[in-house]
C-alpha cells in the first residue's frame, strides 16, 4: 500500500472521562462500552474484565502520548508503549488510532490489544466489563 499525501494522517489528541457505565464514541469511530456485573465471559482482544471494585468510576480513555508505560499481560516488568508497538509491528497510524484506558495513574487496557497483567477479578467478584467495538460493528 502506498499513501502519497502533504500531511501524515492521524487522530488528534483526545481525552474522555468515563463518568458511569454506558456506551462512549471516540473521535476514532470507535465506540467502547462500559458495564457492571456478575457475568463471566471469556477475554479477547476487544472485550476485558477487571474487578469492578479495584477501578472505580471514573476512568479515562484517550490517545497514546510519548512516554506512557504499562505492564503488558504475562509480563512482569513495565514497557513504554511505543516500545511494545514496535516490538508488535504496529504501524504508527494504528497506533494513534488504539485508545488508551487508565484508572487513576495506571494504563489497564490498550483496547482492542493487550490488557494489563494487574487488576485481574477473582472468581465471585463484581465484574466491570469493557467492550470495544470497531466503526464497521458501531451501534447507535
């Protein structure tokens, strides 16, 4: 594929507070949908669990930014992010377009990629559940 253009494309910068459970449209198109609950399900990349009471609302979701680090699932130590998209082959449009999902001062999911090896529920714990969904799949 081969892209001839004046500007380099990309996403601008955004950053959205996650307030409550719901649904939330990022400039990216995508859509990420927030729930509680009791119900558990397997992981993939565009669905994550975490123990409801660990991340309290609000979260944030936003776009990458030069020098964020997170420790990856199965890891034990962290990695910046730009150095785990390198070592995944992503290329640097996707990169910009992967929403960042933190609690506090922690990363906990690269959506649509990799969760973070911390926060993992126990069995019978409170469930949040967040679930990507990309623009094809986007509901209104």
């Amino acid at each position: 594929r081969l892209l001839c253009a004046s500007e380099q494309p990309g996403v601008p910068e955004y950053e959205i507070e996650i307030a409550e459970p719901g649904a939330y449209r990022l400039p990216t198109g995508m859509q990420l949908i927030f729930s509680v609950g009791n119900e558990r399900l397997e992981e993939d990349d565009d669905t994550v669990l975490f123990p409801a009471n660990q991340l309290p609302f609000p979260l944030q979701v936003r776009s990458p930014r030069a020098g964020d680090r997170f420790q990856p699932s199965g890891m034990t130590g962290t990695k910046l992010l730009k150095d785990y998209f390198v070592d995944t082959k992503i290329d640097r449009e996707s990169r910009q377009r992967t929403p960042v999902v933190w609690s506090g001062e922690e990363i906990i999911w690269l959506a649509g990629r990799r969760r973070c090896e911390q926060f993992r529920p126990a069995q019978g714990e409170k469930l949040l559940k967040i679930t990507l969904v990309k623009p094809k799949q986007a509901v209104e």
